[in-house]
C-alpha cells in the first residue's frame, strides 16, 4: 500500500467513524433516542392524516422556533466559550523556548535531573517504559518556599522537554461566575489529551496550586489553629473560602480531568478497530502529566496528592553552600563585571532565595553600577544590592542628635559584642547605624560559618541573648532603658 493510499484510507475511517459513533452515542442517550423517535413518528401521522402541505407548514413553524433556540444557545456558547478560556503559555516541541537549563538555570542538579527523568519517561524513554509493562506517573509537585525557582524550573522544562507545554497559574482556573472555573479546567484538559495524543505526551504545569487545591474540609495540615473561639472562626472561614468558594468545584473537577486523561474516546476506539482490520497502526492517545507548584503543601486536598494523581513530590528548598556558588557563577555570566571573590559573595547569602541572588545581580547591582558611571559592576555593587534586600535601602537621618545617633551604635555594638562571645560559629557580615526604609535604625547582619543543617538547642538560647542584648547595653552604659527594640 503506497503512502497516498494510506493517507486516503485513514481519512475515510475518520469519516467513516463519525456515524458510527453518532449511533453509539445516541444508544447511550436514550431521552434524545425517545425525543427524535417520537418526532419521526408525530411527522408520518401529520403526513399520513394531514397531507404533505400541513407537515411542510408545522416544519416551517418548528424551523422557526428551533432558529430561535438555536440562536439563543450559540450566544450562551459564544459566552462560555469566552468566559471559559483562561490565559496560559502554549509551547510544543520545535519551539524556542525562553528559557532553558543550560543557560538560565543554575544549582539544584538532583532536582532537575529527577524532572527530567520523568519527563523523558514519557518522550523519548516511553517505548522501555511500555516494554517493561509499567506506567508513567501522572503528576509532580514542586513544593518549596518562594523565590526558589520552582516556576522557572517549569519554564525551562517547557524548552528541554519532547512534548507539548501548558503554563498557567491555578488563580486563572478561578472566575467569579459559578461553574466557569470547572469548565475552564475541561478545556484545558482537552487541550492537553489533543496535544499529547499529537506529540505524544504533553505537560500542564499549574502555578501556586494551593490555590485551588486547598482541603476542601477547611482542615489545615499545619495546625495553624489553635483552640480559641477566634482560632475556630478563623478555620471555618478560611475553609469555607478554600472550599466551597474558587476551590471546590475547580478542584473536583482537576481531579476528574486526571483520573481520565489515560482514558481512549469511544471514537478514537471505533477508529483503531477499523484500522486493525487494514493493518493500519492505530492512534496513541499520549500521555499528560501534570505538575503543580506551591510554597503551601501543607493545606492541599489529600485527594490532590495521593498516589496516582500527583505521584512524585519534589522539595526545593533554599540554596545551600554548592547551589550559591552556580548561581552566581551562572548570573556572572550574563553581566559585565570586574573581578570577583566568590567565595565571598556565597558565605555572605548564606539562606536567601534563588530570586534573591538573580535580582541582586542582574537588577539591583546593575543600577549601583550605571548611576556611579560604570560600565561594568562591582563586587562592592553586588554586597550592597544584597544589604539593600535584606534589610531594606539606605535612608539616612541627615540631623539626628549625636545622643540619638550614640543610643544607636551602642544598641548595636550589644548585639556584636554578645555574639561574638557566645556564638562563635556565626561572624558579623555587616553592621550599622543608618537608618534603612524599613524603619530600622541600624542592625547587626550574622551568617553561619559553615553550613548547617541541625543545630543544638543550646545554640537558641545563645541567639535570645544576642537579640537582648542591645537593650541591655543601652540600660548598663546610658542608665536606663530606650524605645526601639524590638
């Protein structure tokens, strides 16, 4: 058989599928089966007792109304179909992305490489997977705090990965109109299951999932609550908003949408046994996964995250000591810059985010350096970017009273003096007495020595007495105590 004839014969089974399934579907629904036999049988009375002019003339009056029906139904159509679409990021395999691992993705390599195994699972690997008789998993939730790159991970997948792409956050699933929500959760899910039956596999990534996939029992995981009246109100508030308002019917929806996007149509099926019998292959349906982001895992529906719905749960968390040191390699890469200690710049960020670090870098830092007359940051640049993010930007007080600015400096100096003594593994990263926007007059920045992953509890007790002591030098060397701590 020739490649013209083929294409011809799958053509055909499409056509050829379509009345065949109209039959199926109408034996499904037996109240349309009733409605168009009781209409065939009232048209051969009419035509039989009546003539054929009177039934022309009834079709003539129903042709009528059914214009009206039809046209008041394509306006509600039209309507939905509007209100039911939702703004997402479409990309399918042979476009450029954006973003991509090589070059705009740095640290977390354990992550990534778990991602994109799965993800070659359902491409690339899928025929090994299939021979050993096993599945694909049907989702994956990034949790981790924010700013630690679980959205741009996504971005990049959509570039690395052989499959359809769909990015959206879950606050576009959400609409102020009962039932939109759901359906707008439908289209995507059709969208999905056409492409990957297309490409072969397609991934949905749904951003700040918590959004729609809080515990529709308004039960929080993370026993937030406690055990006042006010903490009861609280609950069932928070409850009833996650479930019964945006949450719950997007969420049972979502639910339903990933329990049957394995599942082949009854058309597709009618197809496949046709084209067995000329020994044409048959059509894939693909595979999609899913995958979801939150810094809130902890109030999502249990429904959500078993087994079977969300499978693999992957935890990023903030930076450590090797991950810093990728970020800024990586981001020093895209600046002009001068020379750098690195190893500088890593033991003073010691617990910021991703985000943190790449906007340090290729915004904050960039502005010091243009409107100083530079063509090229510096590593002074960088230092001060990141004081400005954490403890805000430079407000000085142009006539603050000596004796003030003296309450200050000896605020301060308590905080430095202690921890030096009693916190040992820690070293003052920066340090001062000019008042920043966030209102603070002056603070003492600390970061760990080396990393650390459990800490005694004596080393909590150590950092109280660090956090009184400024007010406590303030009262030994001035002889009574100021405002201002807190």
């Amino acid at each position: 058989m020739t490649q013209f004839s083929t294409k011809i014969l799958i053509k055909f089974i499409g056509f050829i599928s379509w009345p065949i399934w109209l039959i199926y579907w109408l034996n499904r629904h037996k109240t349309i089966r009733s409605v168009l036999i009781a209409a065939a049988l009232i048209s051969w009375t009419i035509i039989h007792f009546a003539g054929l002019n009177a039934f022309l003339g009834a079709l003539m009056m129903v042709g009528r109304l059914a214009f009206v029906v039809v046209f008041i139904v394509v306006q509600f159509v039209a309507m939905f179909a509007f209100l039911g679409s939702s703004k997402s990021i479409e990309t399918v395999p042979g476009d450029k992305g954006q973003k991509s691992f090589k070059e705009d993705y740095f640290g977390n390599d354990n992550e990534v490489e778990l991602v994109l195994h799965w993800t070659k699972l359902l491409t690339v690997e899928r025929s090994k997977l299939e021979n050993m008789g096993a599945k694909a998993i049907s989702g994956i939730l990034m949790e981790g705090p924010p700013g630690v790159g679980k959205t741009l991970m996504a971005r990049c997948l959509a570039t690395a990965s052989n499959a359809a792409f769909f990015s959206l956050s879950a606050t576009d699933l959400v609409s102020m109109f009962m039932g939109m929500g759901a359906v707008k959760v439908m289209r995507l899910g059709s969208k999905a299951r056409a492409k990957a039956k297309e490409y072969g596999a397609a991934i949905c990534f749904i951003d700040e999932i918590d959004a729609i996939g809080a515990s529709r029992g308004g039960v929080m995981g993370d026993n937030r609550f406690g055990g006042t009246v006010s903490a009861a109100i609280e609950k069932v508030m928070m409850g009833g908003m996650a479930g019964g308002g945006a949450g719950m019917g997007v969420l049972s929806r979502l639910l339903t949408v990933m329990d049957g996007v394995t599942e082949i149509s009854k058309r597709d099926e009618i197809q496949n046994k046709m084209r067995t019998w000329f020994g044409l292959p048959t059509i894939e349906q693909g595979v999609v996964l899913f995958i979801g982001a939150t810094n809130r895992p902890d109030v999502l529906d249990s429904a959500l995250v078993r087994p079977g719905r969300f499978d693999s749960r992957i935890s990023i968390g903030k930076p450590d000591k090797h991950t810093r040191r990728a970020l800024f390699e990586g981001y020093l890469k895209k600046v002009k810059h001068a020379p750098m200690n690195i190893d500088e710049l890593v033991a003073d960020t010691d617990g910021v985010s991703h985000a943190f670090i790449a906007s340090a870098i290729e915004k904050d830092a960039a502005r010091l350096a243009i409107f100083d007359g530079r063509k090229e940051i510096t590593q002074r640049d960088i230092e001060r970017a990141i004081e400005e993010n954490i403890v805000g930007m430079a407000n000085p007080i142009k006539d603050m009273m000596p004796a003030q600015r003296r309450q200050v400096a000896i605020h301060e100096a308590g905080h430095a003096l202690l921890m030096h003594l009693v916190r040992p593994g820690k070293r003052i990263a920066g340090a001062s007495i000019i008042r920043r926007s966030g209102g603070i007059l002056g603070y003492v920045r600390d970061v760990e020595r080396d990393e650390i992953f459990a800490r005694p509890l004596s080393a909590y007790t150590a950092d109280i007495m660090v956090s009184l002591a400024g007010h406590e030098a303030v009262r030994l060397v001035l002889g009574e105590e100021w405002t201002g701590a807190t």
